[in-house]
C-alpha cells in the first residue's frame, strides 16, 4: 500500500506527460482535453501507459532475484552458526580497524582484508594471536579459544570475494 502511495505523483505526472506528448503542444493538449478530442485518443493514452507505465517496470521487477538482506556478494551465500558468530565478533572488534566488504567496514588503520592475497584461516589465527604482523598496531590475543576461531573462519570465507 505505501508503494502506491510514493507512485501515485509519478504515475499522474507520467499520464500528463504523456497527454501532452500525443496532442503535440501544451496548448493542443489543453484544447483536448476541454473539447474530449478525438474518440481514439484515450483508448491510445491508455495502451501506452499500461504498456509503459505497468508492464515493463513489471517485468523488470518480476526478473530479479530475491535478496536475503546480506551486504555484497553474500546475499546468496550461506553461512554457518560459528561463522554467523564470527561476523559478530569481527564487527565488534575488528570492523572499526579493518576493511572488509562483507560487513561493510571501511578501517583505515588495519590492513584491507578483501585485498590481502591468500586469506586463510590459519594466517588469520596467527595475526589475532601476535597481534597482526607484531608490529604492535593491534593487540596480541584480541580474541581468544572459540572466539578467535570463529572470526578466523568468517573471515577466511569472505575475504576478498
């Protein structure tokens, strides 16, 4: 029902358009429309707009694929209760450091995740436990036990996709 109601202006603006478009001037339009014009002319007016105005944003909409209301590429991709957790966590902790498309994060102080060649859980499971590469920009064991796994796994399936 909103739908409609947000449409509503553009479909009157569109029809009156559309008027004025197939009487050739605003005046032959104002003239037909006082005098009812020729007996074809709304039948004509109608096709058109049902053709145009309905049928192909209908069609266009009918064609696309249902989103799931993931960010990115990950509308369709399923993910795993421990990697659902890790997505969790990797916002909380790391997202405010990080980029990574998957979550949206835009971090300017630690590396790009998305562009960091060969993302694998085992080189993520490193970098939480020295703390990156060691050079003392991210704390060492920021995570730990599961928690540390699950935002290795989460991170190592998105990364880069």
């Amino acid at each position: 029902m909103q739908v409609l109601l947000v449409l509503a202006p553009f479909v009157v603006l569109g029809l009156i358009v559309i008027f004025i478009a197939f009487s050739g001037s605003p005046g032959a339009a104002r003239e037909a429309y006082l005098t009812r014009g020729g007996r074809l002319f709304p039948a004509i007016i109608v096709l058109v707009y049902v053709g145009l105005g309905i049928a192909i944003p209908a069609a266009v909409i009918a064609s696309r694929p249902q989103s799931v209301g993931a960010v990115g590429h990950l509308r369709t991709q399923k993910l795993t209760d421990s990697e659902r957790l890790g997505k969790d966590l990797f916002i909380q902790t790391c997202k405010s450091c990080h980029t990574l498309a998957a979550v949206n994060a835009r971090g300017i102080t630690g590396p790009n995740l998305d562009e960091l060649g060969g993302v694998d859980k085992a080189r993520v499971l490193h970098a939480i436990k020295i703390g990156g590469i060691g050079d003392g920009r991210m704390p060492a064991q920021l995570l730990t036990g599961e928690s540390a796994d699950e935002v290795a796994s989460y991170v190592s399936k998105v990364a880069g996709q």
